[in-house]
C-alpha cells in the first residue's frame, strides 16, 4: 500500500517524507494541474528525487497537463532528464503523450492521472494498452465500481483520500477558461493557459459562485450550488484497503506545509494502525475521527481563502491574452 | 416533419473523392424532436442526448426509436449517425453496446463516441462501423488524434479548449478530419448529478422534461446554460464571420450543436449556415449579411462568443460584429 502525498515546494517534499509518505509528487513549472506558484523548477525537481530518495520514498513527477501538440517533444526532453535523475514514475493525462512517453521509456511506471477521466473498465483497458499502469479513480465511482475494476484487470488503483470533488467530472470540465483564460509563455517555452485547469493549471472554481437560476429572463432560485466539496475520506479506508487497492493519494499542493504533513502523518498512522490491528477484531475510528476534525477546520479555512481570491480573480481583466506564438 | 435534406451538397465524409465540400449537421436528442424538425438546412444528424440517460425518450435509451430514427434521417437524404454518453460508468456499457449494434446493423453511417472505452468497443466489436471522436473525448494533440486513429476513429472532435490554429495543425499532422461547431451552446462539462432534481417539487414539474426549461446560471454578467447534468456556455458560439478561413483551412464538418434547442433554432440556425456557407465557398468577397445576423441574434439570448476558437477567454467574440453583437440583455425578438 502506497501512500502518496502532494508537494508544491521543497518544504512540503520534506514534510510529506517526514510524516511517513512512500512516495511524492510534485509538477515541474507549467505542466501539472496546479498553478505554477505550487510547481516546481527543474532544479527543485531534482533536489526533490534526492530528498525523497534519501528518505526511503520514490518521486512521481506529474506532467499531467493537456498540453499542446508542439509541446510533446519537449515533453519528451524533460523526462529524459528527470528519468536520467531518477525519478520513479509519471502522472499523466493526454494519451498522445502517455504512448510516446512509454515507447521512449518503456520501464518507467505511468499513473493515469485524475484528469483523464477514465469512467469505466472499458476505459482502463484502454489506457492500459497505452502503457498505463496505474489509474487514479474519479472520486464519483462507488467501492462497487472500483471492485469491479480490481478483479476485471491487471491494473494498479489509486483512490484520492483526500480532494475536491467536483460538479463534474474532473477532466471533462472548462467552465473556468469560459470565464477568464490568459495565455502567456513563461521563460522556458511552456504556455501556462492560465484559467484553464485542464491545460495549465490555475482553476477559477467558478462553479462555487453564488450562481442564480433563471428560467429564460425569469429568475427561479436566488441561489444554486454546483456542488464542489473538498473531502477526507476515513470510513471507506478499511475498506479500500481490503479491497487490494494499491494507492491511497492525498491532494493539495496549495495548502501550507504543516497543514499537510499533519494530514499525511494522520493517514500514515491510520493505514499502519489499521494494518496492524488483528483482523478478527472490528476497527474502531471514533478517535480517528476526531482527530480528523482538527485537521478540517484548518483545511477548511484555507480552501476557502483560495476559492474567494480565485473567484475574485476570475472578474478581472486579461491585459494581454494575445497568443503567444 | 423530416423533410429532405440538403443532399445536392457535394460531399465524400469517406476522404477518398475528389468532390468534398462541407457536411452541415446538428444534434437531436429523441424521437419528438426528430419529427418536429425541418432538417432541410443538413447533411446529416447525430441522434441521441450525451449528458443524461433519464433525458426524455433518449435515442439512446428506446433503441426503437433508434433504429427508426436512423431510418428516417437515411430516408431524407441525410446521414444518419448514433452519438454515445459523454461520461458512462459501467453501467451505461451494456445498452451503449446494444446501441452500437443498433448502429452497426440498420446501419447508421457513423457513431461518435466521447469516451475511450467506447471507442475500445467499438473497434473491437463493431469493425466495420465508422467512428468520429466526440468533444469530450478529449483530443488536445496530433500524438493524440494519432492513437485514436489507429483505434479507427475516421474523424475528431478535438476538445472545444482548442485554438482554430491547434486544431489545423492537429488535422493537418494526423491526416483526420476535424469537426468544428460552428454554432450553439459549446459544452463546458458534464457531471453525474442533476442539482434541477432538488426542485421538482418546489416548481411542480418533474423529470424528464425538468431540464428542458430555458435554465441558465447567471451571475453579475456571467451566464452559463445548464441542462442539470450537462453545462454549456450561455453565449452561443457564432463562426458565421469566420467561415471562408475555417473553409481555407480545410475544414469541411461543421456542426450546429442544439441539443437542448428548439426545433425552430435548428432549422432556422441551419439555414443561416447553409446559405453561408454556400455563400463562402462561390464568393471570395463574402459578408455575412445582415438579415443572418438577425436570426442569429434573435435566438442568442446571453449574446455571442468564438469559445476558443482564435485563444482567448472561451466567452469572448472577435470580429467585426464583435460591438454589436457580443452581448445584450433580454429576451430578443422572435424570428418567424
């Protein structure tokens, strides 16, 4: 059983090895779902195999953007450097990229990131002949689903434990970059395409506006909710567990170092805690549960400052969205 | 009624003649709407609604009404083909797998499908049935459409993310044909929950027909349309500036999405972009005229936008009528 933990700088590389992740994953500057303040310079990425190496843990890098066409062979340059310095494994998204990255370095494991959205066991089987070896579940399937898909096929799953789920479907969603896309090239070469959590990284999370409903001009209800909760999962953990699933992945790049090393330190000890208890005997989570609790309001907290200054964001003006070609 | 389609336009969806001049098609979602609508502006019809399997009398779910659906459209003159869920769980698979033999056996002259597993399917099971990649299929780079190609997909969507400048060279590197939608609600996601089911009571009308209200989201001059499970742009997209470069380029599929539109806004929409297009390819000094605006702009009730067509924010337009027409208020006039 893997737990694998976010990192959005160095710091968090240490203090997600320190409190007992096996493995981290950061995104180097432009190519990862998140905004480039919580990705990584190809140097950092480096410093970053060294200090998880050092500390027992492997490194994934997560190149989990749909980038452009004329950005795959770049793509490509930069895994050679990264696999030439060790790292232990991709998290990907657009197929074309996870079948070139896998005839170049057939060895290297590629997780199939939640981005690409893959719904079905007709789908894993898909990805896996691309070379995908792990998949990442959408938080919407059921432990039925994820069953299903653990006896039908020879493929490692990873369940996000802690996420935001969203109104849609991670992956098939550009209701951000409707609202605000700016394009602009940053010194290397990549088009960050902020707005578009898709292609670059920066989500406006504009389905928790305080959306009204109109029926043609006439207004319905005052206020309606896209749904997009951030969650911990504990019930199901025993039973993820027991079901064989190979990787349990905490998100959330963005949140400040302490608050995530206390929640993988919470998930390290609930996993060995629950692996160590006797089988025969039920697992009580009353205390874990409110151990939980201490660590949401925090969470809680600084999700919500995201949300309001991305929002806020979303309102202003792109002063230059020329395509930077 | 079905009435016949724009047959007399020159077009080779095969890739193989020399006579290709552009395909104009739209969506319908049921049988109803199928016999409601004046499909003489199209060339062909993709039948089914991809957001919802409780959407009303679904294609995709009456298989019937499939078969005769295909039947009807074929008989019109008109190409006939069966679209597939945006996002299926494993539970969609068995009925998409009994619509995919529907398709196969009447036979419909394509299936789009917007999820890889699908295409998995399809390909295995269904060999000789033509495949087109949907929107959310999630095409973003030639390496992509080039793995879909080798899975037999014989024409892409790429994702509506995507700049007419990706798209070209995407089409151009692959060698597949790129469907464009020209005009409609661009769709912005997909989700497994209909929040409109919380207010069946409230508002006294009920699932399926709940969803086709007039919906949008709307806030502080933002405005999206929402058909519960599916999400689209409030704005509708409008290429009719822009068609002699899309036709430069090589583009010959072009789509009027109007999934959640009335019969009237497809017929009237499609003939705006039949005469257009017509237009764009026997005059090099084409304008669009000003009595196409004035369809376009009765049915756009947030305004009009280019998605991400030219790189920018998905709700802007660009262009000369970009003043003009970009946004207004209100319900506009009907046209008749």
């Amino acid at each position: 059983m893997e737990l694998l933990a976010p990192a959005g700088n160095l710091e968090m590389v240490k203090a997600a090895v320190d409190s007992g992740a096996n493995s981290i994953y950061v995104g180097p500057r432009g190519w990862s779902r998140r905004r480039d303040a919580y990705e990584l310079s190809d140097e950092a990425v480096r410093e970053a195999i060294v200090i998880a190496h050092d500390g027992g843990a492997k490194l994934r890098i997560a190149v989990n953007t749909n980038m452009q066409s004329r950005e795959v062979p770049p793509l490509l340059e930069k895994m050679q450097t990264y696999v030439a310095w060790g790292v232990d494994g991709a998290i990907m998204t657009d197929l074309g990229a996870i079948a070139h990255v896998h005839r170049r370095f057939p060895d290297l494991v590629i997780h199939a990131s939640i981005g690409a959205n893959i719904l079905n066991n007709e789908d894993v089987k898909f990805y896996r002949s691309l070379g995908v070896t792990q998949v990442v579940a959408d938080t919407k399937l059921t432990l039925r689903e994820l069953a299903s898909r653990k006896s039908d096929i020879d493929v490692g799953i990873e369940i996000l434990i802690h996420a935001n789920k969203c109104y849609t479907y991670l992956g098939k969603c550009w209701m951000s970059p409707y609202h605000r896309l700016e394009r602009g090239v940053d010194p290397f070469g990549k088009d960050l395409f902020k707005g578009s959590p898709n292609r670059g990284g920066l989500d406006h999370r504009v389905c928790l506006e305080a959306w009204e409903l109109y029926n043609g001009t006439d207004l319905l209800e005052k206020r309606v909710e896209l749904k997009n909760d951030a969650f911990f999962l504990l019930d199901d953990i025993p039973k993820l567990i027991d079901l064989g699933v190979h990787c349990l992945k905490v998100q959330g790049r963005e949140y400040p170092v302490p608050l995530v090393g206390k929640i993988v330190k919470f998930y390290r000890e609930l996993i060995d805690a629950y692996l160590a208890h006797p089988k025969e005997e039920s697992f009580d989570l009353t205390e874990w549960q409110a151990q939980l609790m201490a660590i949401q309001s925090p969470r809680d907290a600084a999700r919500t400052r995201t949300t309001l200054a991305l929002l806020a964001e979303a309102r202003q003006p792109v002063v230059s969205s020329a395509a930077p070609l | 009624m079905v009435r016949a389609g724009a047959g007399c336009t020159p077009v080779d969806v095969d890739g193989g003649g020399a006579m290709k001049s552009f395909e104009l098609n739209t969506t319908i979602s049921n049988r109803r709407n199928l016999l409601e609508s004046d499909l003489s502006p199209f060339d062909a019809v993709y039948l089914g609604n991809i957001y919802c399997r409780l959407y009303e009398q679904n294609f995709l779910e009456r298989l019937d009404d499939l078969r005769e659906g295909i039947a009807r459209v074929k008989e019109a003159g008109l190409k006939a083909y069966v679209t597939t869920y945006a996002a299926p769980r494993n539970n969609f698979l068995p009925k998409i797998r009994k619509a995919l033999e529907v398709a196969a056996s009447v036979p419909a002259d394509a299936v789009e499908v917007h999820n890889l597993g699908v295409l998995r399917m399809a390909h295995e099971e269904f060999p000789g049935l033509k495949v087109h990649i949907g929107g959310f299929a999630n095409v973003y780079t030639d390496a992509g459409a080039q793995v879909l190609k080798e899975y037999g997909a014989q024409r892409v969507t790429p994702n509506y993310e995507l700049s007419l400048e990706e798209i070209d060279e995407l089409a151009r590197a692959v060698d597949v044909p790129a469907e464009i939608l020209v005009h409609g609600k661009m769709p912005l996601g997909i989700s497994d929950y209909c929040f409109l089911l919380d207010y069946e009571e409230k508002w006294g009308i009920k699932c399926p027909t709940l969803c086709q209200l007039d919906l949008f989201v709307k806030k502080d001059g933002w405005a999206m349309r929402s058909a519960g499970k599916g999400i689209m742009s409030g704005k509708d997209v409008c290429m009719l500036e822009h068609l002699p470069a899309l036709l430069r380029s090589g583009h010959w599929a072009f789509r009027i999405e109007a999934a959640y539109e009335t019969p009237a806004y497809r017929q009237q929409i499609g003939q705006v972009y039949r005469e257009a297009l017509e237009r764009a390819m026997a005059d090099d000094s084409y304008a669009a005229e000003e009595r196409w605006w004035e369809v376009v702009r009765a049915h756009a009730q947030i305004g009009l936008c280019n998605g991400f067509y030219f790189g920018k924010t998905g709700m802007e337009y660009l262009g000369v009528q970009s003043g003009a027409l970009a946004s207004f208020t209100g319900r506009p006039t009907a046209v008749d």
